[in-house]
C-alpha cells in the first residue's frame, strides 16, 4: 500500500487584484499543485497559512486541497511565487487603469524586492535573473542566488551540488 503525503493548509485571504470570491455562504472545493497553492498565496494575499500534514484549508469562500508534498519545498513555493511576480508585471505593464498599473508595480516591488521605472526595465531584470530567483524565508520574497548567477547555473541545480 502506498501512502501519499498531503497537508491541511489553513488561510484566510483578502482581496487581490481581479480575485472576486464567492459570497461566505457558498462554499467551493479546488484541488491545486503546490506551485499554484504558492501563486495564490503570493497573488491573492492569502494570509495566516498553517500547514498541518494533512489536507485542507479555507481560502475565503473556497476550500483548496493541496494532494502535493512539494508544497513544503522551497522551490515550489519560489515557482509560485514567480508565477505571480509574472502577473503582476502584465498587469503594471498592460492595465488600462493607472491605480491597477500602479498596484502591478507595486506587487512586483513587493515579491522581489526591486522597483522599477518601467515595465520594460522590469521584465528585462525578470528575464535576466529569473533562474536564479529562489523564495527568501529571511526576507520574505524572492531574492537573487548570486553565487548561482556567478557560476551561470540556475539555482536549484546549483544548490543540488553546492547547498
């Protein structure tokens, strides 16, 4: 018999941009990876997250359940989190609403640690660093892995061989 590892994530959330949750009395069940269990968390600002060891948590109006034990992984947590740096730079660099632009920005800022001027000046320093872009327990984003970046090696296959 194999036994497969999931956890209990408990949250509470507020709103993001272009969330729209059901109203409380109507519950929702969705089943989600590890990486988009951290995409939610870093997008929607999912808050208070418990992780118990095994299966299921409230996000505002919907229960997500995360079959996935990666979700414990620092480099699931850091492709969700990349997965929402991403949104939120379409969103500073396509919103028709300079508010939405401005919280785009804002989010980006949030998540790496680095402003920008533009867009542009954005994406370039995302497509430039974003393999050596790990999740940052100590600073609570993402941050660069500059001895991975000096070798020219993506992180987590860098750290498989140099933790």
């Amino acid at each position: 018999m194999t036994m497969k590892r999931i956890c209990i994530v408990t949250a509470s959330c507020t709103i993001g941009i272009g969330l729209i949750l059901a109203p409380r009395a109507a519950e929702f069940q969705e089943l989600v990876s590890a990486d988009n269990f951290w995409y939610w968390q870093a997008f929607s600002g999912v808050k208070n997250i418990e992780l118990h060891g095994l299966t299921q948590t409230k996000h505002g109006a919907t229960r997500i359940i995360v079959q996935d034990a990666r979700v414990f992984s620092n480099e699931s947590r850091t492709q969700g989190y990349l997965l929402a740096v991403e949104s939120f730079l379409s969103i500073y660099e396509f919103s028709e609403s300079v508010d939405k632009r401005d919280e785009g920005r804002k989010e980006f800022r949030r998540l790496t640690g680095e402003s920008f001027d533009s867009p542009e000046e954005a994406k370039s320093w995302l497509k430039a660093n974003k393999p050596y872009l790990y999740y940052s327990e100590i600073k609570g984003r993402l941050a660069i892995d500059e001895r991975a970046k000096r070798e020219g090696i993506p992180t987590f296959k860098y750290r498989e061989v140099q933790p």
